[in-house]
C-alpha cells in the first residue's frame, strides 16, 4: 500500500489520470497525420509513431511497475524492484542473441572477428 | 470398504480388457477370410476324413529357386463306387505362386484356386517360387471333396467335406522369428515397472506388516498420491527419477547392441531414431531432473532449517506433472511411432508429416515438464530467499543449497524460452500455425535458438547439484570445512551467468549468424575457468585433512577424475578448426556422457550414499557400495574413453549403423572400430547391470539395515541436526534437548548481514519513510 | 531394400585388406586438425597430469580410518557454520592461470577460423576464378591452404541424398556422377581437382541436413530457404577417395545419406 | 498410515489455523487433466486438419478434469480468511526479511513470465526484421500479378489502417489500464480498518467486479477484432474507407494459413478516384513501373502465415493470461460478494493484483508493437 501522495493526491488515481492521458496521446500519435514532419526530419510517418510510441510505452511501464505494483514507496520496494530487474541481463541476451541475429553464411564473418585483424 | 473394492475390481477389469485389446490380429491380407476359415461355399466345419496334402515342397527352401508342387487329398465322402472329387485353394505367404495348366488359377501371387475344368481332380500340379530374403513361409491348403458321381462326369454336390492343411517352412538358414524391439522395450518397461511396484509395496510390507490390510492400505496410498510435505514428495521423486533411469538405461542398451557389429540390422533405422530420441529426452527429462529434485525436496528445507519449502501444493504439482508428462512422452512408443527427432527436435524436420505421429505428443509431454520445472524453480528459489534459518545469510548456505539455487535460477530463466519453442511446434503440428513453415518464411534457426537459450543453461542445470553434492561430501569426508566457500560460490555463480551466453557453440556448423559464433566461440573458452576453481578447491579440501573411505567418498573421487576428464574434453569444441572435424560425431558423444554420467549420475550416487541414512535411518552396506563403485567405475570409463577415439575416426552421432573397412573410400571407420564398439557394448552391460547392486543395496537396507545415527559422516549443517529419519513434519533437536525450528551459529568473525551498495541504493531510490523522504515526488 | 546380414560383412568388408592400407586410419585428421589437436593434448596431459597427480597425493597421503579420534581442524560442529578455509593468493592463482591458459588456448584456435570461414572476396582463397583461371592452392606448415581464386559449385541436400551441381565448371575441374557402394547402394559422387579449391553454396529441399566431408575436416548445415558455404580446398595431398556423411539429423534414411567425394589430377 | 495426528481431507477445506502442509488431490488431478487435453487435441487435429470426431469428445473430459481439479483446488483455499484464519507465513531470510513468501513467489512467477513474452518478442523481432516487409516488396514492383511472395505483413497495416479497425485494441487499452486501477482500489478497501464490515464487502466486490467486468470486455473486443468483426452506422463508412463494418481480421483474410493473402496498399480506392495522385511513392519503384504502364499494380498476393502466426500466437498467449486472470478473478468476486476480504487477508488481492498488472504491462508493449506499428 502506498504511504506517499503525489502533488498532494491520492497517488492510485493520479497515477490512473496519468495513464490514461498517456494513452490518449498514444492513439492520438496514431491517428495524427504527421507526414509532413517525417518528411521535414527524413523519414516515414510509421517511425514516427513508434519512436512516440515506444518513448511513451516507458513513463507508462514505470507507472503500472512503481506504483501499481508497489516498487515505489513500500517497506519492501527495493528489494523487490532488485528482483524484478533481475531477469534484465537474461532478457538482454534473448533480445540479442535470438531477436537481433539472422543465420547467415559462414564465408560472411566480419572482418573483426578475423585473425590479423588486430595484428595479432 | 464395499465400494472400494467394487472400484478396485472395475479398475482391474478395464485394465485387464485394455491389455487384452491389442492382441487382436488379423493375417496379412489375401482374399477375404478363405485362407483362414475355409470356403465359405461349403460346409461350415471341416472334416477329419478328408486328408489334404503337398508335395514337393524342400524342408527348407534356397533363395527365389522355383518348385514344383502337387496339391493332393484323400478320402471324403464315402458311398459304394463313388469317386470323391472337389477343388482347392492355396494360400502363400511369401514367394509366388504359378500353374502348369488350365486346372488351377492365379487370384494373385499368394493365392491359387482351381477352375471350372479343375473342379472335379484329387491332385493339381502347381509351382512355387521361393523368397529372395530369409523368412518363415506359411501356407495354407484348403481342399474340399464331394461325393461325386461314380462315372465321372458332372460331378455331385451331394455329401461336401473340406479340411485344411498348414505348413511352415524355414529359409536357408533356420531362423527365429525376429523380436520387435519396441515389444522388449514395452515388456521391459512394464516388467521393470511391476518389479519395482513389488519391491516398495514388500519394503512397506516389511516395515509395518500388521498394518498391511486393504483398510490401512487405501488411505495409505492416498496419502502417497495427494501428499505435500517435501519428504514424501522427494521420496517420490527419486523413484521416478531411478525407475525412468532404468527405462533410459534400457534403450541404451538396446542402442548398444545394434551399434555392436558393423551393419547390424537388430534395430531398423526408424527403430533406432525414436531410441535415441527418448533415451535423451528420459535421461535428461525423466531421470536427471526428477533426481535432482529428489535431492532438492529432501535436503534443501532440511539443510536450511526450514520446516517444509515454501509452497508445498504446488510442489506437489511440479511432481505430478513429471509422470503424466512421461505418458505422454512415450505414447508414440507404444504404438511404434515414438519421436524420431532426437532430443534437440530440430526444426523442420520436428513440423514435418516425415517426423512421426509420436512427436506431437513429444512436445506436449515436454510441455508439461516444462510447467513442472517453472513451478520447481518458483518453489526453490522462494523457499532459499525466504526461509534460511536466523542467522544464515546467503554466505552461510551450505553449498548444496547454494548449487541448487544456482541451478534453479538458470533453469527457471531459461525454460520459459523451451517452452515457447515447444508450443510452437506443437500449434505448428497440431492447429497448423506457420512458425516453421519454410515456404511461409519460417526460420529453423530460430528453434535452434530457443532450445539452446534453453539446452545449454540446462545441462548445467544437471551437473551443477552434483557439484553442490560432491562439495558436502568431499569436505565432510576429509574432516575439514570446503577449501574457498566464497570463490565456490562465486565460481557457481559464475557458471550460472556464463551458460546463458555461450549457448551458440552448439552451432557453430549451423549456418548461425556468423558474429555470433564468433562471440560465442569466446565465452565458450570462459566456462573453463569457473569450473577449474571448482576442481581445484575441491582437491585442496583435501589437503591436510584426513580422509576417510567411505563408498559416497569414493564417488566423489571418482566424479573428481572423470569430471575433469569430460571438461578438458569439452575444451576441445570452442577450437573452430576442430570443431567442425569433432561436432555431431561420437566425441561429442564421448564428452557429454563424461560430464552427465561421470558428473551428474555419479554426483547422484554420492549424494544417494551419503544422504540415504539420514532420509531412511538405515545404513547401508559398505561392501556392496564398494563392489557397486568398483564395477560400475571400471566398466563406464571402459564405455566411454574408446568413443573418444571413434568421433576423432568419424564415426557419426545419430547413425543407426556403421561400416569398418580398411580402404580409404569405402566406408569411414577402421577395421578396428568393430572391435572398440563391441567392447563398449559389453561394458555398457556391465556398467547398466552393476548399478542394480546400488537397487539391491538399497532393498537390503530398507529391509534389514542397521540403524543409523543422527550424524553419521561428521556434517555440520542443519540436516544432521533432525533425526533419521527426519519426523513427519520437519523439526529439529535444539541444543536445550526440545525440537523447533533451530538458529545458525557462525564460528568465524561475525560477518554482518548487511545489504549490499546495490540493494541500499535501491532501498533509497524506492522506498520513502520519514528518515529519508528525500525522493522528488512523495511528500508526506 | 536388402539389408546387410552381419554374417556376410567379413566378406565383404575386409576386401583390400593389406599391410600398406593399416596407416590410413587417420587421414580423416587434416593437417590443421592433427596440429591443433596435438597442441590440445599437449595442455591437456599437463592439465590432467597435475590435477591427477594432486588427486592420487592426497587421497592416499591425507587419509585415516574410520573412527580414528582425529584432530578436528576446523572445529566442525553441527548447526555452526564452519571455519573458512581459505587462501586468497592460490584461488586467484586457479583464477588466473586457467584464465592465461584459455587466452593462449583462444589465440591459438583463432589462426586456424580463416581455413574453415575465410571471406569469399578476398580472404584467402582471393576472389571467384575466371573462366579457365587455377586455383593453384598451396598448403602451408599449419596445414592451411591458401589459393589464387576459386569455383563456386552448388550443393543440395533432400531426403536422403546429396545432389551436387558443377554450375558451369568444366569436366576437369568438376565432375559429378553416381557410383555404387557395396554399403551404401547407389551414392552420388563428386569429383574435384587436386589443386583447385571450391566454394560450396549449399541449400536444402526439405529439412536441415550437414555434409560431412570427412577428409577435409569440415561440415556445415543446409538449410531449407536459406544459403549456406562451405570452403572444399583440394590440396594435392588430399586423399583419393573419401566419404561425405549427413551430420545433422534429418530422418529415417540420415544415416545412409552419403556421398563420396573423389579427387582427381 | 494416519499417525493419529490432524488430517484435514484432500478433498476438502482446509484448516488453516494449522499451516501447510495439507494433502491435496488437486495438484494429481490437475496433471491429469492436462495431459488428457494435451493428448486429445494433439490427436484431433494435425497441421489444422481436424481427425474426426473421436478424440473430440475427450478433449472436454481434460477441460473438464482441469475444472473439477481447480474447484478442489478452491474450496480447500475458500476458507481462507474467512473466519478470521489466516496462514500467511513471513520470510526469515535476509534480504527479504519479514515480507509475505507469497509475494517474494509472486514476484519469482512474474519473472520466469518475462522470459515466455521475452521469447515471444525474440521470434516477432527475429521475423519481423528477417522476413521482407510486404509494404516494401510490394512498392519495389517485384512480384506477379496472381502468384504469392512471402513477406512479412504486420496485422499493424491493417488494424492502423483506420480508426474503426483499431477502437477494439484502443479500447483494450484504455479497459486494461481501467481494470489495473480498480483492482487497486479493490485493494485498498479490502485493507482499510476503519470502514464498516458491509460497506467494505460491497466496495471490494464491486470493484473486483468491474475488474472482472474489464477483463471480459477485453476478450470479447478481441473475438471481435479477430473473428467477429462489427457493424458501423451508416454516417461512419466514409471514415472506414467506405466499409459498412469493422471487419474482423478473419473476415479481412488475415489468418495464419493465409498463403494468398491480398496485399493491400489501403489507399487503392484513393487511387482509383484520383489517379494522378497515387498515394504509391513517387520514388518508389512500382510507381515508375506503373506510370509505364509496364505494371497492373494494386493487388499483390503474398503468402503471410508467419506474420499472422506470429500475431496470433504473442496476443493470443497475452489473452490466454487474461483469460486465467477471469478465472482467478470470478473466485476472488464471489469470495469478496461473501465478505471473504478483510484486511487480514487482503494481501491476497495484492498479489493477484501483480499478476494483473504484469498482463497490463504486457500490453503496453503489445499494442504498439503488434497494432499500431
């Protein structure tokens, strides 16, 4: 349970008027027509979005996790938030290894995987 | 009472009736039912004074030669100057048959009847020609006589008698019907299951025989079945884990004998795919991680000062869904159409039609194992964060306890990824989803990925407890307390980070991101450096104490000496230009059975006779732990050492066969392999035999063992504290003679149980009361 | 399909049987392979020499009978946490050395990754041949080949068999052809010129398969839907005849997917 | 053997004032009826062909073994706090000292969760990069008119493509978010010692009600969005690309054996009443093509079974924990409907509550990176 309020209210229902703004902008990046500005900064209107997305994606995880789940604020916090950052490196190293690789001919290793290349 | 046994009754009627269900046969085809019940066009029952013969059939028949044969009765009908005429059909398994004239007909190859004109002979002249291969040949003769009519003409109707004839007859060389090798596996299966039914239910009988009647019986075995304490649990564990290592032990050998001789043809290649498949998958699945659960369930609570794990129902769960998980896993045995994917289930051939029906079930038996061990890594890590007893900070664990912490946090991260993969596949073969559908763009790789996110964590998951083991019994058995506790346990945790990153040297002839294996190639090398400390400080605990032999001290020896083999052979694969030579050959083989049998098993067998009087409280007996030592060390190094050198001439994992040959180009193995394998055969029987002395041991014990003290070997930690065995709901003698809940004292300096500089900074940055309240967004 | 009665193997396995055949059991280690595998055992026997020797010292100096009244050294007592028995300078002795060792251990595999992964523009076998242009490969004291330029041929894996592809190679260069065995049935050859070396392109129909080119030291998996290469150098040393094996599991027939690899002058 | 010491049944409540250990048969039960449905729906469909009826009636006998399994399960646990019996045992060891082992294990779960959506989001990245874009393959003009390129089809292009196509997923959102606060506050009352016992049970069941309620809506919004689709008043079709409903991705085609699906480039009626604009870009090299008259343009089949698997099996493993959470949630209502929460054993609704808020979080990643992008 929370023992802390925010700007003086109640921190269950600002951070509830928070998501929900949030959320809001969320569709609204959606459905907003920004062509022109992915065309002045070089790019498409779906990574525009994204980059909206996934900046707005990060304030609203903080919220649920700190405030919703207790990891802000409680007796125990911090050595729950420590467990649930544990799996962080463990995730990372999915990410890396499965998400982000593709196979690939042995003949196309990089240069600096290369004995030589280090004078070595 | 009544009701009960009525249940007990039906049980047995559905399952005797289930039993039974299989045995309907039918022969192979031919015209519908004739060669077996007769001409239906004639009488119903046949008759003793019809005599039907053949002749000119050899007593045993020489490959495709063509015989001539001559199809004969006597007798029939009797009636005063009647000649008994009628007609035939033959019908052949093997071979094919022809006719000479226009008295007898082909149906087709296997059957031969007479026609209109031949209606009304006593004898027909046919031919046979034999089979290309060595078989049993049946045949079977139907002859019918009639009363016909004394001229000869026309024939009668009246008065029709038949009467059948079978004959078998040999090929060449006399040979015994060839046993399926899934029916030895299935009877083995059932006849061990049933011996080991016996065995507890007698051991039981033996400890209580008054109260052995149907009446304490029941609740008995409900208690069994629906228990939640971490001692019956652990019980049960580990007569699973022992009863699948036997059924694992078996394919093995059945294995074995077909790779005795070169070109052997005891098991098909079909067979032998779906042996291999589940000998790794029962090792690894059924065996090793039941048993180390067993170990984990009846020593961690105990070794920690804890009354019971943290969440006894749903240990409970992570069993039961262990045997349920084997059924399925080995429903496609039982009807002859097992998983043939090998353990690792590759991608596509897992999601082919070619991969057979078995392997559905595979992955859904996989699938509750993997539910199972998620629950077991909850359970574990809770019960370890949560329930040492005052006093016991992370650094005063016993390192069993640590190894098993370790293991849990490895398993438990990375098994999530496993079952992924394995729902994947199994929505691929069962709803028809396209994660692996090539021509949808689907990746083998990825699944490769997933299982070695997976694969590698996990076969450290093995071997890691039996460090754990191996620690408690080296340092109790030298008298001295673990050489370097801290960089042990840094050492395991060590091990524990690097299994998750050096997962892709199990692909490095893959067609993997070339980067990766780059990578991989160097951490790979890393992993040497944390187990040598391990090694290391495990041989310094000697020094200086004063060892003591005892049969889990001998164990533990031998663990240190084939250990150290199997890791410096495991050196060996992150060297490229090797590894490409060595991947998928039998050094491979060699390496990993070195680590999870000289490893991991023997580890488990330590830990069986250091632990067993403590968990049963009786001893026991040293002479026949030595023998067991003596014979089952002997003959596996005798197994595995020569495999070495069979990968390094080529000989290839996963082939059901291989050829010798002294020319270069002819097959791919010296003429010596034969020998090497028929060596490694026999010591593979003597190593799979020479564990039953540990079985029979263990019955000796339980029957009529000495009674064991309370600290038999000298340990220090909690689990000598209790009696043996421990009371039914954990406690401990304290030191003021009553039973509780006990206390760690530490003779070293006291080390205060401080939070770390991470965890105090986490506190600040997360938690706000009145001392601090520094944090910008809280007032109070 | 006839299978092999294990009477009738003597017969026919032990054909060729002769004195000046027995040395050929290890020419499956190529040079590179035999020198790493050398220096390998090398470290390992030191390795293995010093652990063991440590292990048979003290298990039979430091020992005692059971039930002996011995000194308790470190004050062992149940329910106490023992006495750390430790030495900060020998653990971060075992730290290190094993660690030099890896290092020394990871320089010296790292030379050889070029002869299994060189870059197929410019590494060591140079670029793709022109028409009529020779390999001229030359094997150095390490085993590793080096060459002027090289063929690309192609390579395709199907249960169960092997189908290769000379692409536009000519005859001398690149010959495939199949051949019967008395073990494996029919089998596809390919046959390669000593001297030249190939690139191999490989690919599947249906699931992952590995060709094994046994001599050579080298495998790789095909893979459905995907390109994968495979380096052939073809030294002049190089055996006559040898055997291509499946390496990845991939079937019913995976183990008599073979292929017989033939270098020609 | 019964050693004459307290046995609470295996089938029955439990009796909570003596802790843990108790017999259980839920946990055999369980097991067994999830092989029974692992093995009948293996042996009922294989590569989504369905086998006939004879396994069919067993997967019901698994569903309904893991039923009765769970109402054991419930009413040993039923009891818990309701007559002021409370086993809520507290850690020993540092550094968790003194908090509930029920939400050090709760936390343990949500960590090994992580990983399975980890997983999930590796295969996505993994196909979603590796696999051509079929935006991209379809604008470079490289593919034929009828015949199927494979090529990755983010269920994004479709459920972006209007605002009616994306208000199911919008609204899910928004529910989700909703559900997370009133779960909470279901918390706080259950907590609160100063209100009346009545109006604490009414306050805790209504708000664990409206969460139920949120959950429920969720899933129907995704029968909607994937089989059911929706039908628009008439004033409304011009903003839908003139469609007189949201269709559901079902509808669109959009399915995981979907190998000639029809690519759509969602401004083809755009295109069609303004020809001299195509919204196709000019740089683009099917534009050029089209402008030579060399290419038809427009339809584009493609063969989109991994994109659609892929969306369906992350947000459907994300539905299938918010269908667990609607189980949960169902017993935890009629719990508090009997007055079941106090602030005794209120932590109870806290730890679901973290379970719930994880299938949020969840969510926030879901969404834009499944529906939107």
């Amino acid at each position: 349970m929370a023992h802390y309020k925010i700007l003086g209210q109640d921190p269950y229902w600002m951070n509830f008027y928070g998501l929900m703004i949030l959320t809001l902008i969320e569709v609204l990046a959606v459905g907003a027509d920004l062509d022109s500005f992915a065309e002045s900064v070089g790019t498409e209107e779906k990574v525009i979005t994204l980059w909206i997305l996934t900046i707005i994606a990060i304030p609203k995880f903080i919220m649920i996790a700190a405030i919703f789940m207790h990891l802000y604020g409680d007796e125990d916090s911090g050595i729950l938030t420590m467990t649930a950052l544990f799996p962080a490196f463990f995730i990372i190293i999915m990410v890396l290894f499965v998400g982000l690789t593709h196979p690939d001919a042995a003949s196309s290793l990089p240069a600096w995987c290369r004995p030589g290349t280090y004078g070595l | 009472m009544r009701s009960r046994t009525k249940g007990a009754i039906a049980v047995l009627l559905v399952i005797s009736a289930m039993l039974a269900l299989p045995s309907a046969q039918s022969l192979p085809a031919g015209i519908s039912g004739v060669q077996q019940s007769g001409c239906n066009c004639h009488g119903a029952v046949p008759s003793d004074s019809v005599v039907a013969s053949i002749d000119g059939l050899p007593e045993s028949y020489n490959y495709s030669e063509t015989y001539n044969i001559t199809v004969s009765f006597q007798g029939g009908p009797s009636q005063e100057g009647n000649v008994n005429q009628g007609g035939f059909h033959l019908w052949a398994s093997q071979g094919s048959l022809g006719v000479n004239d226009a008295t007898a007909q082909l149906y087709n190859e296997n059957e031969v009847g007479h026609t209109e004109a031949g209606n009304d002979q006593v004898a027909w002249t046919l031919t046979w020609t034999a089979p290309a291969t060595d078989t049993n040949v049946d045949f079977i003769l139907h002859v019918n006589s009639v009363n016909g009519n004394a001229d000869g003409a026309g024939g009668g109707t009246s008065g029709d008698m038949w009467n059948k004839l079978t004959i078998t007859l040999g090929g060449p060389v006399e040979v015994l019907e060839a046993a399926d090798p899934f029916v030895v596996l299935g009877v083995l299966i059932i006849v061990s299951a049933t011996l080991l039914a016996f065995t507890l239910v007698f051991v039981f009988y033996r400890k209580d025989p008054e109260a052995f009647d149907w009446d304490n019986f029941a609740p008995w075995l409900a208690d069994w079945l629906t228990s939640t304490d971490h001692k019956k649990i652990g019980t049960l564990y580990f007569i699973a884990g022992l009863f699948f290592l036997g059924v694992g032990g078996i394919m093995a050998m059945i294995i074995r004998i077909q790779l005795s001789v070169p070109g052997n043809d005891f098991l098909t290649q079909e067979q032998y795919n779906q042996f291999f498949t589940l000998h790794g998958t029962t090792m690894i699945f059924l065996a090793a991680m039941p048993m180390i659960n067993g170990f984990a369930n009846w020593m961690i609570p105990l070794q920690l000062g804890a009354a019971d794990l943290a969440l006894p129902r749903i240990n409970a769960m992570s069993f039961w869904l262990q045997p349920f998980a084997a059924l399925l896993i080995f429903t496609g045995v039982f009807s002859g159409h097992g998983a043939d994917t090998g353990w690792t289930g590759y991608a596509p051939y897992v999601v082919s039609e070619g991969a057979h029906y078995g392997t559905t079930m595979w992955a859904a038996g996989q699938i509750m194992l993997v539910a199972s061990s998620t629950l077991t890594g909850i359970n574990f890590l809770t019960t370890m964060a949560v329930m040492r007893a005052p006093g016991m900070g992370w650094m005063q664990m016993p390192l069993f306890s640590w190894s098993v912490l370790i293991a849990n946090v490895m398993l438990f991260l990375s098994i999530p990824a496993f079952g992924v993969g394995l729902i994947q596949v199994y929505l691929d073969r069962v709803i028809g989803t396209a994660f692996y559908d090539i021509a949808a763009g689907g990746d083998p790789l990825l699944w490769s990925h997933l299982f070695w996110y997976f694969g590698h964590p996990e076969v450290y998951v093995v071997i890691v407890p039996s460090f754990g083991i191996i620690s408690e019994v080296i340092a109790t058995s030298s008298r001295r307390s673990v050489f370097g506790y801290r960089s042990m346990v840094y050492a395991l945790a060590g091990i524990g980070v690097v299994a998750f990153i050096v997962y892709g040297h199990h692909m490095f002839t893959s067609g993997m991101s070339p980067t990766l294996r780059f990578v991989t190639m160097l951490t790979t090398m890393l992993v040497a450096v944390p187990t040598g400390i391990k090694i290391f400080n495990w041989l310094m605990t000697m020094h200086g104490g004063s060892l003591v032999y005892r049969t889990h001290t001998l164990w533990a020896l031998g663990f240190l000496i084939t250990f150290t083999l199997g890791g410096i052979s495991g050196m060996f694969f992150p060297s490229i230009a090797m590894d490409t030579h060595l991947h998928e050959s039998y050094f491979v083989v060699a390496h990993f059975h070195y680590v999870l049998v000289g490893g991991t098993v023997f580890g488990f067998f330590a830990g069986i006779y250091y632990w067993w009087p403590k968990a049963t409280g009786k001893m026991l007996s040293e002479k026949l732990g030595v023998l067991h030592f003596l014979t089952a060390f002997v003959s596996y190094n005798a197994l595995f050492w020569p495999m070495h050198r069979l990968g390094v001439w080529g000989m290839t994992r996963r082939h059901h066969t291989y050829f010798v040959t002294t020319e270069e180009a002819l097959g791919s193995l010296p003429m010596e392999a034969a020998g090497w394998n028929m060596f490694i055969t026999v010591s593979g029987f003597i190593f799979f035999f020479s564990n039953f002395i540990m079985v029979f041991n263990m019955i000796v014990s339980s029957v009529r063992g000495e009674d064991a003290p309370d600290d038999p070997w000298g340990g220090w930690s909690f689990e000598w504290m209790t009696s043996s065995p421990p009371p039914n709901h954990t406690l401990y003698k304290l030191n003021d003679g009553s039973w509780g809940l006990p206390t760690l004292e530490d003779a070293n300096e006291h080390i205060a149980n401080e939070p770390g500089w991470l965890s105090s900074w986490f506190q600040r940055l997360m938690v706000t009361d009145q001392e601090t309240g520094e944090t910008g967004e809280a007032s109070h | 399909m006839s299978r092999p009665v294990a009477e009738d193997l003597p017969a026919t396995l032990m054909r060729g049987v002769s004195p000046e055949h027995t040395e050929t059991t290890m020419s499956v280690m190529t040079p590179i392979f035999a020198g790493l595998w050398e220096h390998y055992i090398f470290w390992s026997l030191i390795v293995g020499g010093f652990a063991f020797g440590w292990l048979f010292h003290h298990s039979f100096w430091f020992t005692s009978k059971d039930g002996e009244k011995l000194p308790n050294v470190d004050e062992i007592k149940i329910g106490v946490f023992p006495k750390h028995n430790d030495d900060m300078r020998l653990e971060v002795a075992w730290t290190v050395l094993p660690f030099l060792l890896i290092v020394w251990l990871t320089y010296y595999s790292w030379g050889p990754l070029d002869a299994m992964w060189t870059s197929a523009d410019g590494g060591i076998h140079g670029y793709e041949c022109e028409e009529g242009q020779s390999s001229n490969n030359s094997i150095d004291s390490s085993g590793i080949i080096s060459s002027d330029c090289y063929h690309v041929i192609e390579i395709t894996g199907q249960q169960w068999f092997w189908s290769f592809d000379c692409l536009e190679l000519g005859t001398s260069i690149c010959d495939t052809g199949t051949e019967t065995m008395e073990v494996y049935g029919s089998v596809p050859v390919l046959s390669l010129k000593k001297g030249e070396t190939y690139l191999a392109t490989m690919t599947s129909i249906d699931v992952t398969h590995a060709p094994w080119f046994q001599h050579l030291g080298t495998k790789e998996d095909t893979l459905p839907g995907q390109q994968t290469t495979l380096w052939l150098p073809i030294s002049e040393s190089m055996s006559e005849e040898s055997m291509v094996l499946c390496a990845e599991y991939c079937g019913d027939a995976h183990s008599v997917m073979a292929a017989k690899l033939i270098a020609h002058n | 053997m019964s050693d004459g010491e307290h046995h609470p049944s295996a089938w029955g409540p439990h009796d909570w004032s003596h802790g843990a250990p108790h017999n259980s048969w839920s946990p055999f039960i369980l097991s067994m009826g999830v092989a029974i449905f692992l093995f009948s729906l293996g042996a009922a469909y294989e590569w989504g062909e369905f086998q006939g009826w004879g396994s069919l009636p067993l997967i019901f006998v698994g569903l309904g073994v893991i039923s009765f399994s769970l109402l054991v399960w419930w009413r040993q646990d039923m009891s818990f706090g309701m007559h002021g019996e409370v086993f809520e045992p507290k850690s020993t060891g540092t550094p968790f000292q003194n908090i509930d082992i029920r939400k050090v294990a709760m936390w343990m779960f949500l960590m090994s969760e992580m990983m399975v959506f980890t997983s999930l989001f590796s295969t996505y990245m993994r196909y979603r990069l590796g696999i051509p874009n079929c935006k991209t393959v379809f604008h470079s003009g490289e593919w034929v008119e009828g015949t199927a390129v494979t090529c990755f089809e983010p269920a994004g292009h479709l459920i972006a493509s209007s605002w009616f196509h994306i208000a199911p997923g919008a609204i899910n959102t928004f529910a989700l978010i909703i559900s997370s606060f009133t779960i909470v506050q279901a918390l706080r009352y259950a907590k609160k010692k100063d209100i009346d016992e009545d109006v604490r049970r009414r306050k805790v069941t209504r708000y664990l009600g409206t969460t139920w309620f949120l959950a429920i809506l969720f899933l129907t919004l995704k029968m909607i969005e994937w089989f059911l689709g929706f039908p628009l008043p008439e004033f409304l079709h011009e903003f839908n690309h003139g469609d007189s409903e949201i269709k559901s991705l079902y509808a669109e085609g959009y399915l995981i054996n979907a190998d000639s699906y029809e690519h759509k480039a969602f401004d083809t009626d755009y295109i069609e009443k303004h020809p001299e604009d195509y919204s196709i870009p000019e740089e683009s090299a099917l534009y050029a093509m089209m402008e030579a008259g060399t290419h038809p343009g427009g339809k584009m089949m493609a063969n989109i079974q991994v994109s659609a698997t892929t969306f369906y099996v992350t947000t459907g493993t994300h539905g299938a924990h918010v269908l667990g959470g609607i189980i949960g949630l169902t017993y935890m209502t009629l719990k508090a409907a009997k007055g079941g929460y106090t602030p005794d054993n209120a932590v109870s609704i806290e730890y679901f509550g973290l379970y719930w808020h994880f299938v949020d979080l969840v969510w926030v990643l879901v969404f834009p990176f499944f529906y939107l992008y």
